[in-house]
C-alpha cells in the first residue's frame, strides 16, 4: 500500500514536522509506503511528486489549517486528522486507511 501525506499546523514550526515524523514511523512499522510534504514556516518541503500522487492508495491530510495546492488530490480518498493525532496516534490512523481500503 502507498500512502501519501501533508502536514501543516498554525504556527508551521514544531507540529508540522512531528506529525510528519509520526505518519513516517507508522507507516514504516506496517510496512506501508508513505512520501510526506510538510508545509510549515519556511514554506513547503518534500513536496509531493505528480507521480507518488498518482500511485498513492489514499491520502492523509491534517486539518488543522488550509494545506496549499489540495486540488492535487482530486479523486484520492483523503483522510483528514489533527496534526497532534499524527504525532499520538500515527499507528491508528495508518490500521483505519490499511483497514478501509481492504489492505
């Protein structure tokens, strides 16, 4: 399975990279494939490829604020969740995407 993700909180700094490094360590623990774009304070990085977008089984997407250039995902199945939930739960919310697309 693939996944592909972007994290974002308000203030763009401490949130935005742990949720980011909390999708990577779950998704690495169920041996799921995950690219993530973070969009923090100095703007974005790891942008994501038109490639892992198109490959990608379904897309995360925290919602903790507006993510930039979402029209990407046109016709993903998109998981949203809080920036803190990617940093606590990263493991649940990788088994309910694994879970929900059959995987």
């Amino acid at each position: 399975m693939k996944l592909v993700a972007v994290t974002a909180c308000p203030s763009g700094v401490a949130h935005t990279y742990m949720a980011a490094g909390g999708l990577r360590k779950a998704a690495e623990k169920y041996g799921v494939e995950i690219h993530v774009e973070t969009q923090g304070s100095i703007g974005i990085e790891g942008e994501l490829t038109p490639e892992q977008i198109v490959e990608a089984d379904a897309v995360i997407l925290t919602n903790n604020i507006g993510i930039k250039h979402e029209e990407r995902f046109t016709g993903k199945p998109i998981i949203r969740v809080g920036a803190s939930d990617c940093i606590a739960k990263g493991g649940s919310i990788v088994k309910t995407v694994m879970k929900k697309l059959g995987k």
